[in-house]
C-alpha cells in the first residue's frame, strides 16, 4: 500500500512546491528537515490553507518520537503516516473541495489541520472556524487543540459561576486555556505549577497558585472538580480535596512506560470509580468547529487571550520542540509560516 511518504515522493517530480517541516522516521529532533514538497490539494469535505501560523504541542512530541508505541497503530508502525507534522493552524482559505458550505475562499480560520507545519495544508471543514477578530494569526494558531481541550474537559467537570476548580498542570497549552476559561465562567482556580511559572499563572486569574515541589500542594483545598493535565497525582488524593458529587477530569500524563504511557493506570481507575458519586472522567477532546466557535465567542465576549510564550520560524521548530521537552515554556508556542505576526 502506498504511503504519505511514497505518494509525496511522486507528487514532487511536477506541480507547485512549499515549504514544509518534515518528519520521515520517528526520533527526536534531529530527525526533522525542513524541505520543499509538493503542494497538496482539497479533497471532499476538505479546504486549502494558506497558512500564517501553526503551533507545537505536547501532541506534536508524540507524533515525533512515536512515544507511547501504543499510538503507533494509528500514526504508523515503523514510520510516521503523515510527511508533515503539526496540528493548529491559522490561515487563510484559498480552494474548497466538493462539498463545502460552510466557508469560503479568501476567509481567515483556524483549527486543526493534520500537517499545519507547511505553507500550504489541507483541513476538513469541519475542524476549522472563523478567526476571532483582535488577534494576530500567532495567537489563533495556538486555539485550537489545547482549547478544545480545555473547553471541553470544563464541560466534562460541569463547571460553573462559583465553582471551585483545581487545575494541575496549569503553566502548559491545556493548563493555560483551562485557567483562563474557568475565571471566564466566574469559577474560582486553584492552580498548580511550577514556581518559575507562578507569576505568569496568577497574571491569567487564578486566585491562588501553589508551588507543585513544596509539601503537599493540595493540602487543606476543597474542590468541586479537578483538571489533571499532568496526570501525576494519586486518585486518593484527588478525592480527598473533591466534594462528595465532584468531577475529576483526566487530561493527560507525561510519565509512564514506553508501551502506553501511563493510560492503561487512568482506564482501570475509571472502572473503580464507576460506582462513586464522586466522576472520573477520561477526556477525549473532539475535533469540532461547534467548539471552536465557543472559543472564538470567548475571545469576542470574555476578552480570552491565549498565552503565547514566544513565536518562531519555521526553521527554528525543532528548537522549540526542544525547549518544550525540557519544560521550559508556559503556554503555547507559536510557528511563523506566512509572514505571520
């Protein structure tokens, strides 16, 4: 069968070329190159970006080290299925494939597009919106996988005006759109993060932020839901600071064998907690424009800015990539493809 790979070999002998981050094998980033590749086309149901900006993510480490080797199933086995990796995108709609509606060429948009590191990308229509107006292509570009998954791990925990949330992992691209979504909401938020990034947590309108490496950061809290984004923190401790009927939601993990990752502990937990009153849920997030409309009303109306840690070239992807692996960013970092700002 025929690959991302093989079929990207034969397009590039003719037709029109852009420049791509690209991903052959699975390693670290060494492993990518930034090369010149045939430009793809909209298929049905799908649009054609010019692309201004995309953005990295925890996800984007993933999909490069094929780390859990569980997910390789579905990006690949011995080689990454996609040539381009990269999923947020902001850009603008020059083609529409057979079939779309909704949006047309010469709007700005963004959302999830499956290899957003390029000039050029294809996306289904239904995984993009509009782009909110007052912000620059950087700051839609970091929307919309971490504000999926924020918006909808809030929805998943039924907050709510007065609530009080705990958010562990609040420094991250998922930890900052859930903090800044929750004050939204009139929610009160407890976060945890790192000390180094306190300040930056506080600044989004948590109202009281905790220092993950000192004591117990969750001594003395009394929550009615709990965002874990790190995915480090006993299920005993969590119900210890949930209310009788609270949520806990279950984001991610970043520890864990190199087979799944640490996702097969969360699963069983799920099925212990199948009889509290206390929920357990395990997200995950759907890739869909109803949302992804919410996100731009909430930049519209609540005055929501994501927080971008700094903006890179396409070149310089792999740094980032490096910086993020090691800990070093708070919030989301952005991709200059287009001449974006």
């Amino acid at each position: 069968m025929m690959t991302e790979l093989d079929a990207q070999a034969e397009a590039n002998e003719a037709g029109e070329r852009v420049r791509a981050l690209v991903q052959r094998e699975y390693g670290g980033t060494d492993v990518l190159r930034v090369e010149t590749i045939a430009a793809p086309s909209p298929g049905p149901g799908e649009v054609l970006l010019d692309v201004q900006a995309a953005a990295i993510d925890r996800g984007t480490l993933h999909l490069l080290t094929g780390l859990p080797r569980m997910a390789r199933l579905a990006v690949g086995l011995r080689q990454p299925k996609r040539l381009v990796p990269g999923l947020d995108v902001a850009g603008r709609v020059v083609a529409v494939g057979e079939g779309v509606t909704r949006l047309q060429v010469g709007q700005q948009v963004f959302g999830i597009a499956r290899g957003s590191l390029t000039e050029q990308a294809v996306a289904l229509e239904t995984k993009l919106a509009l782009a909110p107006a007052g912000l620059a292509p950087t700051e839609c570009a970091v929307l919309g996988v971490s504000g999926l998954t924020a918006l909808q791990a809030l929805d998943a925990a039924r907050v709510d005006a007065g609530d009080h949330v705990l958010v562990i992992g609040a420094s991250g691209g998922v930890g900052s759109f859930a903090v800044k979504l929750a004050v939204a909401r009139g929610a009160r938020v407890t976060a945890v993060c790192s000390a180094v990034k306190a300040e930056a947590v506080r600044s989004w309108g948590a109202d009281r932020v905790v220092d993950h490496a000192v004591g117990d950061p969750l001594a003395g809290l009394s929550c009615d839901a709990v965002i874990d984004v790190a995915g480090g923190t006993s299920l005993r401790r969590l119900r210890r600071v949930l209310t009788p009927t609270g949520t806990i939601v279950f984001v991610g993990v970043e520890t864990g064998g190199g087979w799944t990752g640490g996702f097969v502990r969360p699963m069983f937990l799920a099925l212990r907690m199948l009889a509290a009153r206390q929920r357990y849920v395990m997200l995950m997030a759907r890739e869909t424009h109803v949302d992804l409309e919410r996100i731009a009303e909430a930049v519209a109306v609540d005055g929501l800015r994501p927080h971008v840690h700094g903006t890179v070239p396409l070149e310089e992807t792999p740094r980032a990539l490096d910086e993020l692996a090691d800990g070093r960013v708070t919030g989301k970092v952005a991709v200059r493809v287009g001449g974006a700002q």
